[in-house]
C-alpha cells in the first residue's frame, strides 16, 4: 500500500467515526455549544469542511504554478469565521452535506495529485488527519455531557 493508498485511508476512518459518533447526537444538541466558545456538532462539521476545502484548494494552486503565498494563521481564521457564520443559519443536513464533499475532495485530491507533491507537502497531509481526530474526541467529550446516560461502550467504540 502506497503512502496515498495508507493516508486516504486514514482519513476514510477517521470520517467513518466522525459520522457514527454524529449519528449518536439527538436532534437537539447538534447546534448546540457544550459552553462558550466551543463548537458545536454543526459547527465542527463546517469547520472541517472549512480546512478540507482551504487545503485543497491551496495544494492545487500550487501544483498549478500558481504564486501562492501562505496565509497567516490570523487570516485563515479570519477565513474559518467567516464560514461559520454563514453555515450558522443553514439546516444541519446541509453542513453534513459540504463536509461530506470536502471530505471527499480531499481524499480525491489526494488520491489524484500525491505525486504532484514534494516530500513536505505530502507530509503537511498529516496535520489536517490531526485536526480531524483532535475534533472528534472533542466531540465525543461533549456528546458525554449532552447525554451522559449515553451507552458510553457505543460511542467510545463508534468513535475509536
């Protein structure tokens, strides 16, 4: 298995979990913040999208010989605010929808463009497969709150 074939996977998991632990989350608490500050399911969700469609899209102008400069990490988040705003009024079903096609953008991208790619950047693929573990172990905290009568082999076993 190739380091593409091996990361693809990766990821493919880690969506797999992420959409079973969010399949454990009742109607009502899917837009709900555990506390200030924090993001919810909804806002998880559209906040990976976020970074999956902002990492292809910066990897791809780069295969293209496109002069990128990298944003700081102030201007991503400006980026990432932004986004969050405008998912805030949107149905969940529908940002379960983009992040599912982000999600599957850059596994696409992935599987497509990876000899594209010099050693670091195929490297950089790892931070984002981070956020997302990072992201559904909060999440699994937080359903731990929510629904604290919860199996809590089921969703310790559904989320890894």
């Amino acid at each position: 298995m190739s380091s593409a074939d091996t990361l693809i996977a990766a990821f493919a998991n880690e969506d797999r979990m992420l959409r079973e632990l969010a399949d454990l989350y009742p109607v009502t608490f899917r837009d709900v913040p555990p506390e200030s500050g924090k993001l919810s399911l909804k806002q998880t969700l559209g906040h990976l999208a976020f970074w999956d469609r902002f990492t292809v899209e910066f990897f791809n102008s780069r295969i293209q010989d496109h002069q990128v400069d990298t944003p700081s990490l102030g201007e991503i988040e400006v980026g990432n605010s932004e986004e969050l705003a405008r998912i805030y009024d949107m149905p969940y079903e529908h940002v379960l929808d983009l992040y599912v096609g982000a999600t599957a953008d850059l596994q696409s991208f992935l599987q497509e463009h990876w000899t594209d790619l010099d050693e670091t950047e195929q490297s950089n693929f790892n931070i984002p497969l981070k956020h997302r573990r990072h992201h559904r172990r909060l999440l699994l905290k937080v359903l731990a709150v929510f629904v604290p009568e919860a199996d809590d082999n089921e969703a310790q076993e559904k989320a890894g």
